[in-house]
C-alpha cells in the first residue's frame, strides 16, 4: 500500500488570520533549554590510578563531577560508569582523556565501553623521549539507550605497572538529542518549521551549544596558574 503524499507545510502553518497554537511556543522553550542545559556530566579524577601492564582496565572518577544535570555518574557507587538515565537515550557527545606518568616505553590506548564489553571507540598515542608524558584524548558521538553506562578504559605496555595521573583524566557525556524528540538539532530546526518566526532564537541557541562545548572540553585546564 503506498503511503499518500502529505504537505508537511499542512502539518506546521496555520490559517491565514489565525494564531499559531501554544504548543509551537512549548517547543520553542522546550529546544532553547535544551541547547541551553542539555542533559549532561562530567566526571573527573584527581588522584592517580595503577594501570597493570598490558590489561585493559576502567577508570574510576572518584573526584567531585563539574557538574551532572540527571545523576548520570556516582563517585561512590561503580564510579568508572555514566549512566543514561531513564527517558534520556538517545545521541550523546562523549569526550574523554587520560593523562599518563612519566614513561618512555611502550603505547597508550583509550577506549569507550559500552555495558562492560561492547567497544565504542579507540585512540592510541605513542611515548618516547620527546613524549614521556603522554595524554591520550579522543572523542565520539553513539546512540545509547536509556540504562546504558559507558566506561573509559586505559591500556598500556610499558612493561610494568604505570599510573594514569590527575593532570587531564576526565570524561565528559552530552546529549545531543534525545528519544523524546528533544535535541540541539530539533531546536534550531524549530524555526523551519514554524515559520521562520525563531530564526534568531536558533542563531542564539546555537552559539550556547557552540560555547558549551568548549566549557566542556576535557583538557579545559580549570586550575589557575
């Protein structure tokens, strides 16, 4: 059976002399906080973590998050794990980074992980006598469902046991958009839809996400120097 065409502008504009509905104005708010305050975490580490040789190995974000909009992460209970939380899956930012001690030998890896065992992505960095002090930084967008929990995993092979430090080990975890319907998309999609009534409200919200990012950057060095 083949599906009838439908006018999308039918579904959007109302009739000529008539007000839009208050459910246009609802979503309009609804995106703007969104890409304002999206559903977010960022977890951090401030003491340093053995890593054994050649096993891979989660970090536990022990340290006091920067900030966790929904009770993603807990220091105390499973704190290597950001969970989605409940009416929340959907697309996620996620940026994370690990510091290494002083060590000439060998490779760094870093990971994401999915429920213990399903591999989202991997960034390797070398060591050697320019670098001993290597940091390991990557980033990734997924779609996670609602009780998922990522977990960054380092892995190294300088022949012994070697710490990750508190210089740059953190993880951040950012929706984009959610199985609602909410998202940074959506919201500057709104003025499209509606008319091109909230152009401006788009551009704005746009530079909010723009400038969140960079707040969230897990190599923002929050330490006064």
């Amino acid at each position: 059976m083949t599906t009838p065409f439908v006018d999308p502008q039918s579904l959007h504009n109302p009739a000529t002399g008539t007000s839009p509905p208050a459910s246009w104005g609802d979503a309009v708010r609804d995106g703007v906080v969104f890409c304002a305050t999206p559903p977010s975490c960022r977890a951090n580490r401030t003491t340093t973590q053995s890593i054994a040789d050649l096993t891979a190995t989660a970090v536990s974000f022990t340290a006091a998050d920067s900030w966790d909009t929904d009770s993603f992460h807990s220091t105390v209970s499973n704190p290597s794990r950001l969970t989605v939380p409940s009416g929340l899956g959907g697309k996620y930012l996620i940026v994370a980074s690990v510091s290494w001690a002083n060590n000439s030998t060998g490779w760094r890896d870093l990971s994401i992980r999915a429920n213990g065992s399903s591999g989202l992505a991997t960034a390797r960095v070398g060591t050697g006598a320019a670098n001993p002090y290597p940091i390991s930084t990557m980033s990734t967008v997924e779609q996670l469902a609602a009780g998922t929990y990522i977990e960054v995993i380092a892995w190294q092979n300088s022949g012994a046991a070697l710490d990750v430090t508190d210089v740059a080990t953190r993880v951040a975890l950012i929706a984009l958009a959610t199985t609602s319907g909410l998202g940074i998309v959506t919201a500057l999609a709104l003025d499209l839809s509606m008319g091109h009534q909230f152009w401006q409200v788009g551009q704005a919200a746009l530079i909010v996400v723009v400038c969140f990012a960079l707040l969230v950057s897990p190599l923002r060095d929050d330490t006064v120097h």
